[in-house]
C-alpha cells in the first residue's frame, strides 16, 4: 500500500509539474466601449470627454424612451377617453407635456454644447449625440 502511494504521488507531481509548466501569456486586454484607451491613459481631458459624452448619450437615449412612452399612454388615454371631456383635456395635456419635455432635452443639449464654445471647454463644444448602434 505504501509503494502504490508513493508511485502515485509521485506520477502526480510529475503530471502537475509539466501540466502546469507554461509560458505566461501577455494579453491585450481591450474594451470596446473606450476607444483610444492608451491615449485616454495618458491624456485625463480625453477620458473625462469621452465619459461625459457617454453619459449624455445615456440621458438622451432614456429621455427619448421615457418620450416614447409617454406619448403611447397619452394615446391610450385619448382612446380610452370615451368622450369624456375632461379625460380628453388631460390625455392632450400628457401628448402636449411629452413633447414639451423631448424639446427641454434637446435644448439642453444645445446649451451645454453652447456653454462649452463660449467658454472654450473642448470636451463640450465638440459634444455629439452618438445613437446606439446594432
């Protein structure tokens, strides 16, 4: 029994020891989401552009959304109005808001962007919406 735990142990550690005996690997690790990450690296004004725009993205995307579902319940409350006036008021007043909001959006989009030109932040006057894509 002692010899058959030797050989083992022994057949183990031979194994182990060339199983695991690799040369390291040097990989790149990359995000998709951060382009140029070697000059945002060494560059901070190129990083923080690139997240305030993602962040601003982000706030249009969900305020287009939120936009959306409005204007759909606002539709499905004009419908559901059954000629009632009252409910027929309120039902054009949720269409009326919604847009009023997607144009408060977009304005101040158009304001940061103007804020950025006029006091020379590069990270503001180059600001673009960028859509996600498929």
């Amino acid at each position: 029994m002692k010899k058959i735990f030797i050989v083992l142990s022994l057949f183990t550690f031979y194994v182990l020891r060339f199983t695991f005996y690799v040369s390291p690997v040097h990989a790149v690790i990359s995000n998709p989401v951060i382009t140029n990450g070697a000059v945002q690296a060494t560059a901070p004004e190129t990083y923080f552009n690139s997240v305030l725009q993602a962040v601003i993205a982000i706030f249009f995307i969900v305020g287009v959304i939120y936009f959306i579902w409005h204007i759909v319940f606002a539709g499905y409350h004009l419908i559901a109005s059954e000629g009632d006036p009252k409910r027929w008021e309120t039902a054009k007043n949720e269409i009326v808001y919604a847009f009023v909001g997607l144009f408060a959006i977009f304005s101040i989009f158009a304001i940061i962007k103007f804020v950025g030109t006029v006091l020379g932040i590069t990270g503001l006057s180059n600001l673009t919406i960028t859509w996600p894509t498929l």
